[in-house]
C-alpha cells in the first residue's frame, strides 16, 4: 500500500502544473501591518460640529496582529485573472472585550506576465490592481470606547505561487490596501457616525502565506 501511495505522489508531482483558465480558491495566513496618522485624524475630527478630539482610542490601540485571507479567482488563458476577496486583521486576539480588527474586501485584476515568454512552468507571478471596501475599529474595553473608520480603498501588490499539482499550489502574497476614510464612527448600536472632508494618511500591509486549489476550465 505504502508504494501505491508513493507512485501516485510522483505521478502527481510529474504533471505539467501551471496556471491555465478556470476557477480559484485560495486561503492565506500571515501578518497585517497598519499605518494611520493620528494626527491626520485629529485634524479632521476637529472640523466636526460639535468638534471631536477621541482619536486617541482608535489610534492609541491600533496594532499589528494576525492577517488572513479568502478569495475567489477566475483565469482568462493563462495571461489575467480577476480576483474578488477579503482580508482580515486582529489585534488584542487573547481579550474579547478589547479586540480590535479591520477588514479589505477587493475585486482586483492580475496579469500574469511569465505567460508571455515561458507558458510551461510550475510557477506562477502576478501583480495586481484594484479596489474596494476598508474598515477598522475597535481595541477598547468597553463599547462606548470604541471607535472605527471606513470607506473606499485601493489595493494593489504582488502574488506568487508554486503548482504542486494542476489543482493546489503553495504561495505567498504582498498585499497594500490605500483606504480611503469617509465615516467616523462613534457608536454603532445608536448609529452615530460622522461624515470626514477629506480620509487621514493610513496604510494596510498584509503579508501573507496561501494555498491555492484550482479547477480548470474544460
């Protein structure tokens, strides 16, 4: 039995593997790394009528922690693939009444420029540019502490991935989300929130490790 299992495993490992048209599912697993100017958010709250000036209980928590990822992709001939997906970030993970997180959700579109010059290949490189949906709040113990932004972002950066076999690959992801704030949010519960003039400088940088299952077209 064990030598049927090692034949199968070579037999697998033989194929051709690269990408070619069909569908996706990838999982990933990694860190998430904020940048948000407290400043920034400072100067916008002070334009709110009545002014705010709590920013402190958002960015005073902000932290990086654990990143995680589910997307959904589909391939066009091997050349561009369009990708709809969220990630997510915790922090303050071991204290549910202080947890904090943040969620991107994004339809981007890859190109995949080795399908130019080498169509035969176990691997796979892409960058990608697209846009969609950020949140982030949280962090407080105690709900009337805490805080959130959201709005429209931009997200770009580069995936790479290695084909074990036609169906699963094994690979790793730089992802940027640009947010761009709209909404300060005070209460959710009560829905009180306020409408910002212009987003604060914030970054999001998730690095991340995924595993990808495929099913080809045909």
């Amino acid at each position: 039995m064990k030598r049927i299992w090692i034949v199968l495993a070579i037999a697998c490992l033989a194929q051709t593997a690269t990408a070619r048209e069909g569908f996706s599912v990838s999982l990933g697993l990694g860190g998430g790394i904020w940048s948000l100017s407290d400043s920034d958010l400072a100067a916008q709250l002070a334009k709110l009528d009545p002014p705010r000036g709590d920013q402190g209980l958002l960015t005073g928590t902000l932290a990086d922690g654990l990143g995680f990822r589910f997307a959904m992709a589909y391939n066009i001939r091997g050349y561009a693939s369009v990708e709809i997906g969220i990630t997510g970030h915790g922090w303050n993970l071991s204290d549910s009444d202080a947890l904090g997180g943040s969620g991107h959700v994004a339809l981007t579109a890859h190109f995949h420029p080795f399908e130019l010059f080498m169509p035969e290949r176990d691997f796979d490189v892409s960058v990608f540019l697209g846009g969609g949906y950020s949140i982030v709040g949280g962090g407080q113990a105690g709900d009337n502490l805490s805080r959130a932004l959201d709005g429209g972002a931009l997200e770009c950066g580069l995936a790479g991935r290695w084909f074990f076999t036609n169906w699963f690959s094994l690979g790793a992801e730089l992802r940027l989300s640009v947010p761009f704030f709209a909404r300060w949010t005070v209460d959710w519960e009560d829905g009180e929130h306020y409408g910002l003039d212009a987003s604060p400088q914030a970054v999001f940088l998730g690095i991340l490790v995924t595993t990808g299952f495929h099913f080809q077209a045909g």
